[in-house]
C-alpha cells in the first residue's frame, strides 16, 4: 500500500475507482457534488454515482452512494455522466444509462428517495434513443440548465463519420425533448486545425453575455478518452458560432470537467484526474481517481476561459514560508528538506533572458525524485515535468508545457497546488494543467528552486495544507 500517495484534501472516494465529476449544483446554500465511482474496485466497472457535500467547499461529507445500476433497467451497466437540476424544491438527476457496449445512451431521471440520500430513476429512460440516432456513433453525458420556457439539454455526440457534436434539446417537463439541432460541431472551419477525435463528451456550456465557452472532453473510437478542449464564440440563440479553438487544461490528466452556477454567480467547475501509473499499484492501494480543487472559471476579453483556485482554498493554509533568492547559473537552493506532500504555493518566476527558473517538488535530498515546474523564456512556456518524479517503473514520466507570456520584469506568476499525488498548475494569465507524480520514497518531500543558464530569480511563498477533517463519512 502506498498511502503517502493518496490525496488528502482533494475529493475522492475513500476506496475503488473514481472518474467524471457530475452534477455539481448549490442547493440552500450547500454545494453538491457527485461522480462516477466503481465501489468495488480499482478500476472502470459497474458505475454508481457516488455523493459529496459541502457548504464552504472545503469541508465535505460523504454521503451514501446515490445511484446505482438496476438489473434489467436502461442503467442495468452504469449509471453514467448527467447533470442535476432543482424542481419545486426537488434535486433531481439526469444522466446517461449504460446497457452492454452501446456508444448511443439513453437519457434516464431519477427523483430523490424520500430520505433525500438516494436517488429512484423512472422506470423508463425519457429519452430511449435520440432521433438522430441513425446518424450516430456515440450519444450520451445530458448537461442540463433552466430556460424562461422550460430546459435545454446538451447531450455529447459523435457522427459515424467520424464528426464531434454537442446537439441541443428543449424541454418543458423534463421528459419529452425536441431536438434543436446541434448547438455546435466539428464541422466548422474553425476546428480545421486542431484534432477533435470522433466525438464529444460530456459538453459543458459557460454562457456570459452574447458569447459562450462549450467545454469537450475528446473521445476516440473505441472508447478512449484523449484531453479537454474548448470552443469559444458568440451565442446567436440556440447555435454557437466558433471563434477560437484550443486546449482546455494542458496537463496529461484531466478530463470531463463539470460546471455549475453558483448563487453569487460564479462558474464554478471540478475536473477528473485519472491516474498516471499502471493498473497494478492502483489495485495494490485499492483506489483509482481523485477530482480536483473547485475551480473559477471566466471568459477573457480574447474569448478564451480562464481559470484560478476558488478563493476558498485558501482556507485549507497552515503555516506559511517565504524564500526570496537571486541565482546564479545553475544554481540550486534547497527551501524546505522536509516541506511536506500537501502544499499551497505562490511563485514568482524570473528565468533571465533565455533561460529557465523552476521550483522541485516532492524532492529527496539525493535527487533522486522530484517534480519539476518552471518556466522556459527561450520558449515562453510553463513546463512541469515528471521524468523524475518516481522511481517506480511503473509511474508514467514525461514533460508537459503551457503557452505564457512574460511579464514587464521578465517573469511569470505561478499558484501551484500539491496534494500527495496531484499537483494543479495556475499561471496568473489563467492557463492550467494537472498531472499526477507517485513518488517511491516516504522521503521525497523537499522544496527546491534554481536556475538553468542564465542568473534569475525565483520568489515562493509557501503554506502548508490543513487536512484534517476535510473528507468525512465513508460511502456506505
């Protein structure tokens, strides 16, 4: 068992696999939060809807598990991805139900038991098959928001020739749904450049003002998951028109991201992260997945979304450290030998003129292990790279970079969060990534800075993480 792996103030299961966050939703003042969740083992199977809460998204409880599949029912496999909605006080569940190897999903509701811990689906899905269906390789993930005249209904698509889709529906009862068409498909010129795979998952749909940010998670046939992209543009009705395409988060785990409306009006959104190492030290520790922080996200004036930690995070600091250094060539300074595996930290990044600067995370004294995150001025990337983070074979390596530009001074402002095995990666422009590190040794757990090529600077503030008490209750 590695338990130094295990994240501590992130969302998560206490066992078994954990995938797509669903249905994030404030409800009186308490945030919902469910995700796919196999409670019986390590790994993609038999998915329930596992349940958290919190009312300052820092502290949640864990709820009894609040959907499962139904033998013999159009869930009968998995209750997969939906979307939650508040009806004459009511929470209801909308989500895709899984049957054998079907790609096209029927759509099922489900209202609250009477104890308003479990959820009871209609015997019926109320939508059985899209009437596109003919036409169609995949269908399924409903997003679901409330109208003047009723609700709409985004549900991800993929044509059989090979096109992406989110197509578009109206409700006035939540039960019969007209087609509106697609609100958007990979058909459009703007997506020429950039790789779209054979359909779109699990759409999410950021609307602020005229304009829209659709948010995709990339499916490639024969179910493979890839990345997240986003297409901005503005919204003329029921059609997004598509004006600038790109990646959503640039790290190599994140995927199938779910958004919410808060009750100040923020857009809130959580992310899956899957893990980065191979099947059997995930059944070795009998967990698999972890969602990430809570999330602000907002559309620039460029139309690209951004994101930051919600400001509650920083709720979760302790104790709080400082470094200030000016670095020579190649010069390394350790900060904190024993800084620990749950860390907040604010970095400020000066590399010189076309070198790089970076802090190591997760570091043993020897050098043997750490995780790297800098900045690269020849390139004018943040970077974070694993090649080193473990020992263990069986840990996936590789380096990952996100486009930025420098500031006046020459640096680059970083809100980096460490959670045992996942870090997030903010730049202060609202790029982001996420990756996953498995350190072998207990004893990687140092803080380093330093720079390559050129004198640079490097400023980190760094807090502690308060764990305690941030996950409570196990499912039953």
């Amino acid at each position: 068992m590695s338990e130094h792996h295990r994240p501590r103030f992130h969302v998560r299961t206490a066992t078994g696999w954990i995938n797509d966050p669903n249905a994030p939703i404030q409800v009186d003042g308490r945030y919902h939060l469910f995700c796919q969740h196999n409670p019986g083992a390590a790994e993609h199977g038999e998915i329930h809807w596992a349940h958290f809460s919190s009312a300052d998204l820092v502290h949640w409880t864990t709820h009894p598990i609040a959907l499962r599949p139904r033998a013999g029912g159009p869930d009968a496999d998995g209750c997969w991805s939906g979307s939650a909605v508040v009806v004459d006080g009511e929470l209801l569940l909308l989500y895709s139900g899984k049957v054998g190897a079907a790609e096209v999903l029927p759509v099922c509701l489900a209202h609250p038991s009477p104890s308003g811990e479990q959820w009871v689906a209609d015997a019926e899905p109320v939508m059985a098959e899209p009437p596109e269906s003919g036409d169609l390789a995949m269908f399924r993930d409903p997003f679901l928001w409330v109208t003047a005249d009723g609700f709409r209904m985004l549900v991800g698509a993929g044509y059989r020739d090979g096109t992406g889709a989110a197509l578009l529906y109206q409700s006035s009862d939540l039960r019969s749904w007209e087609p509106l068409g697609p609100l958007c498909t990979a058909a459009h010129p703007a997506f020429d450049a950039y790789d779209t795979g054979d359909g779109w998952e699990c759409p999410q749909l950021v609307r602020q003002g005229g304009r829209g940010v659709l948010v995709l998670s990339i499916w490639r046939q024969p179910g493979l998951t890839d990345h997240v992209a986003f297409v901005s543009g503005a919204l003329n009705g029921d059609r997004l028109t598509p004006e600038v395409v790109g990646r959503f988060d640039h790290g190599p785990d994140f995927y199938a991201p779910a958004l919410t409306v808060d009750g100040d009006g923020r857009c809130l959104l959580w992310g899956w992260s899957w893990e980065a190492r191979n099947q059997a030290l995930a059944d070795a520790d009998g967990w698999a997945g972890v969602l990430t922080a809570p999330r602000l996200v907002v559309i620039a004036a460029d139309g690209t979304p951004r994101m930051v930690p919600a400001p509650e995070v920083a709720a979760l600091r302790g104790a709080s450290h400082s470094a200030d250094l000016i670095l020579a060539p190649g010069e390394r300074r350790m900060l904190d030998e024993t800084a620990g595996r749950c860390l907040d930290l604010e970095v400020r990044l000066v590399p010189g003129s076309d070198g790089r600067a970076w802090v190591r995370l997760l570091a043993h004294s020897d050098g043997t292990e750490h995780t790297e995150v800098g900045v690269d001025a020849a390139t004018h990337e943040v970077y974070l790279s694993r090649d080193r983070s473990s020992s263990d074979p069986g840990s996936y390596g590789g380096t990952y970079r996100m486009p930025v530009d420098l500031d006046a001074g020459g640096g680059v402002d970083l809100r980096v969060l460490l959670d045992a095995s996942i870090v997030e990666v903010f730049a202060g422009d609202g790029h982001a990534m996420t990756a996953r590190v498995y350190p072998r040794s207990r004893d990687s757990i140092g803080l380093y800075a330093g720079v390559d090529s050129t004198p640079g600077g490097v400023d980190v503030r760094w807090w502690t993480i308060e764990t305690a008490g941030r996950i409570t209750a196990p499912e039953t």
